[in-house]
C-alpha cells in the first residue's frame, strides 16, 4: 500500500493498546503518534486518553511495521509496558 494521502498517513499514526485493568479484565483503545519540531530537534509522542490509562496494570502498544518507508500490512510490534500508567506520566 502506497502511504500517498492525509488519510492514509493518519491510520498508521494511529496505534492499537492493549490493557489489563487492575480487576483483571481486558480493553482496548486508541493512541496516536505526534511528532514535534523544537529548536532541539524532531521529537515523537504517543497520545491517548486519560480514561484509557487510569487503572491500567499492564498494557501493549501495537505498531504496524513498515519497510523503506512503507506499512507491512499485518506485520505488527507490540511493545509490553508493565507499570503502564506510570509510562504515560499519571
């Protein structure tokens, strides 16, 4: 899939998270990678809701890969975080 428009740049800037909350029970939402020009240099977040981290005990951020430059449909990373609230600054 050629990555040519607005829209197509914005599905693979979204990310999938996986969570499991402190009952144990499981979700899932959304999170988007921002990136950020500071006379310091280029720097990427990964933005989500509140409501998605609070009560997290552990959660995975799911990555489509991509290949000079190009998504891998299908191909994911997913990047486990155990103390999940803490890596998002709550």
């Amino acid at each position: 899939m050629d990555v040519n428009s607005l829209s197509k740049k914005l599905l693979f800037n979204t990310v999938r998270v996986d969570t499991v909350l402190e009952d144990g029970s499981e979700g899932s939402g959304t999170a988007f990678i921002v990136s950020h020009t500071h006379r310091r240099g280029n720097f990427s977040f990964i933005v989500t809701n509140r409501h998605l981290v609070e009560d997290v005990r552990s959660g995975g951020l799911v990555f489509t890969q991509k290949r000079n430059g190009q998504p891998l449909i299908g191909q994911r990373f997913q990047l486990n975080i155990e103390d999940f609230p803490h890596a998002f600054g709550t």
